[in-house]
C-alpha cells in the first residue's frame, strides 16, 4: 500500500475545469479606531475582465462592476492589480500598503461572511496596517457568479475568495471527495480529517491550480428543507425540484435520491423562486438558511446531514507567493485564528439557529439511524462512481479516516 505521502500521485489528471455565529458576532467589530479596520460601503470596484477561455462555463465578470450595497472595504488605499502583485508584492517594504480584494457568497451574515470580516480584521492588526482587505459579498465582484470569482482567483483576476470547498471540486475533482454524502459521521470528524496530514495534502493539491488554501472552517452539513411535505426517506423526495450549488457532485447525489436538482446561485431571486413555488426547495447548512430567512417559505426541514462543505478561504497562489515573508507569516497566522475561534463556535450557534427554525413554525425532523441509512443505501452509487475516478487505496485511506 503506498503510504500517505504519495496521496497526489492519485489526483486524476482529467477534467480542467451562515454563518450568524449567534454566541459570537457580538464579538465581531464592524468598525473601530487606530489600526482597525473600518467597515465602510464603497462605490466602485473596477476588475479586469476574464479571459472565457480561462471559465470554462463560467460568465466572465464585466470590466467595471459597480455596488454600493455589495461592498466592504477597509480604509482607502491603492489596489495592486493581480498582475502587478504578482510581479511587485515581492518587493513591498514596510511602508507600502497592499490591497487584497477577498469575494464571498452570500451577505456578510452568513459564515462566509462572518470569516471574511474576522480575516479582514485580524489582517489588519497583524500586518500593522500595511495589508488591507476590500470584501465583496454576494460575490458582486463576479457579477454574483460564486464559479466566476473561484475562476478568477485561478487566473490571478482576482487575490481571494471565501467559497465552499464544492466549487473548487468542479475545477479539481479529488477535492470532490470532501463532499461525498455521508462520508463523515460528524464535525469532529470532519474536522479532524482535514486538519490531518492526509486532508492536508488533499488541500495543498489545490496549488497545480493556482490555489493557496489559508484557512477551512465548518459551516455545518448541508439539510434539505422544501415547501412540499416532511422528508424521511428518499422516496419524499420524488420530484421536488431542489436548488443546489453549481456541483457536478451534488447533482449525482439528489438525483440518486429522486429528487429533480437545479443549480442556481445564491441570491434573493433565490428567496423570490422558493417563495413563488417555482422551486420545492433547497439545499443548504441550517445557519445559511436561518440567515436568508427560508424559514419564512419553506416550512419542512429535514437534517439529513447528507454533505459537509466546509469553507475555504483561498488565495491566489501567485500572489501569495510574491508576498514578503513577513506577511505571509502575519496572513497565516490571521487564517489560522479564523480557523480556531469560528470552528469552536459552530456548534453552539447550530444549534440556536434550529431552534429559531422551530420557534418559526417549521416542521424540523430528525432522522433516526434506520432512516438515515436508508439515505446512505440509496448514494451507494456514488461511491461505486468513485472506483473508476479514484484509486481503491486512496478510498480505503479516505474512508478510515473520515469515520475517524
């Protein structure tokens, strides 16, 4: 058996291409004096378009992008284009100042948001001001494209993003694996597998892309809720039309439960869809839903804890590389907080945001193991899916350590 060192010579070479931390955002500083940043509402964010050649499917984002609601930034300073980074970040003294435009789904709420504002944040403090980041939720910088802005960081468009570790498997399939349904028993496990050296090295596998991974964090397994009718077994789901994520993965994974899956970007038109009953429902961790407020439509959740998708914040390889050391060590040190204090409050919030869930109406159930199993039993295909992608001690490998 090889041993875990040589986990990327399985990476397949096909294919080129929340959180309202509720115990903790009375913690998070929107705004502050001194070398704090400050959370203003800006006016223009102005981006190179993307080569289509470089997307794949992917709509290029527009060459100037305008959002007064859909962005935050830190105090005004010059942005460095990604091109110039690349070839000027190395040469940063201590008095220059270096912007990094960091794109996120969803509002700053969610846990995409809640970990871009701490980075941001931290940043700032650590780097004692000489590094700046300029947020864009709802991915405003892509034209609310979530693949768009993950393709752009790939063409160095782009310097970070905070996406879901389901995108970046459209680009690298192995990464795919993080997702596969009920792969993890729990959190810890989850947790613990990605901090391991074999989660570790699934990550640093990013980088034949042009991705750094800075920090993961735990933004809760995905549930389904629907407007129809309560869900405890697959045959429920027959013919519900689910929204999901652009996944390739996660359109297997609701297929083979019966349901009819349809990608689509997170967005109020996705609240106005469910509303209208255009679609049946969607698939999302409880905190994202309580946040985008679908309890107010959908009034069935089941927690099938089908797929952990944790949160990656990823920078663009070249960029990071091009950076002084002594930033790179301020910005690591920054993603690796984030990583510890919203991965130690996820729990606790989970669980406060169900019960809001509750206190709303919604018909919330709890799977018995029986029933869960029957889910399990009805995905077996996707591994089976696996075996011909993947090698059988790559799986064997995957799988003992997932179940921890």
């Amino acid at each position: 058996m090889q041993s875990l060192k040589h986990f990327n010579s399985y990476r397949p070479t096909f294919g080129g291409l929340g959180l309202m931390l509720i115990a903790l955002l009375s913690t998070v500083v929107l705004s502050s004096c001194g070398d704090n940043p400050t959370v203003t509402q800006s006016v223009t964010a102005t981006v190179q378009a993307v080569p289509t050649a470089n997307l794949g499917n992917a709509t290029p984002a527009s060459a100037s992008t305008t959002s007064s609601s859909n962005k935050v930034t830190t105090n005004a300073s010059t942005t460095l284009s990604p091109d110039k980074a690349a070839t000027t970040a190395g040469s940063s003294t201590a008095t220059d100042k270096i912007k990094i435009r960091l794109s996120f789904p969803g509002e700053k709420e969610t846990a995409n948001g809640t970990m871009a504002i701490r980075f941001m944040e931290l940043v700032a403090q650590k780097t004692g001001g000489r590094v700046e980041v300029e947020l864009f939720p709802n991915s405003s910088i892509a034209g609310g494209d979530q693949l768009t802005a993950v393709n752009m960081v790939r063409a160095d468009k782009l310097e970070a993003i905070v996406s879901q570790a389901s995108f970046f498997g459209t680009i690298d399939p192995t990464i795919e694996l993080l997702n596969y349904p009920f792969l993890f028993s729990n959190r810890e496990n989850a947790l613990r597998f990605l901090a391991s050296d074999t989660g570790k090295q699934l990550l640093q596998g990013l980088e034949q892309y042009n991705f750094k991974v800075l920090a993961f964090n735990d933004q809760g397994f995905r549930q389904i809720s629907n407007s129809k009718r309560p869900v405890v077994s697959p045959s429920d789901l027959a013919g519900l039309k689910i929204r999901i994520p652009q996944s390739n993965l996660y359109t297997r994974v609701l297929k083979a439960l019966g349901a009819e899956p349809v990608t689509m970007n997170f967005s109020p038109e996705l609240y106005k869809a469910l509303k209208a009953k255009t679609l049946d429902g969607q698939d999302a961790p409880i905190i994202f839903s309580l946040v985008n407020k679908y309890q107010e439509v959908l009034p069935y959740m089941t927690t099938v804890n089908y797929s952990w998708d944790p949160l990656l914040l990823n920078f663009s390889l070249n960029f990071w590389k091009n950076l002084p050391a002594d930033l790179q060590k301020a910005i690591s040190e920054a993603g690796s907080e984030v990583t510890d204090t919203l991965n130690k409050a996820i729990d606790t919030s989970e669980k406060a945001a169900l019960e809001q869930f509750k206190a709303a109406g919604v018909q919330v159930t709890a799977l018995t193991p029986e029933q869960r199993q029957v889910f399990v039993n009805t995905t077996s295909s996707i591994y089976q899916e696996a075996q011909s992608k993947y090698s059988k001690d790559l799986l064997d490998q995957l799988l003992k350590a997932a179940q921890g």
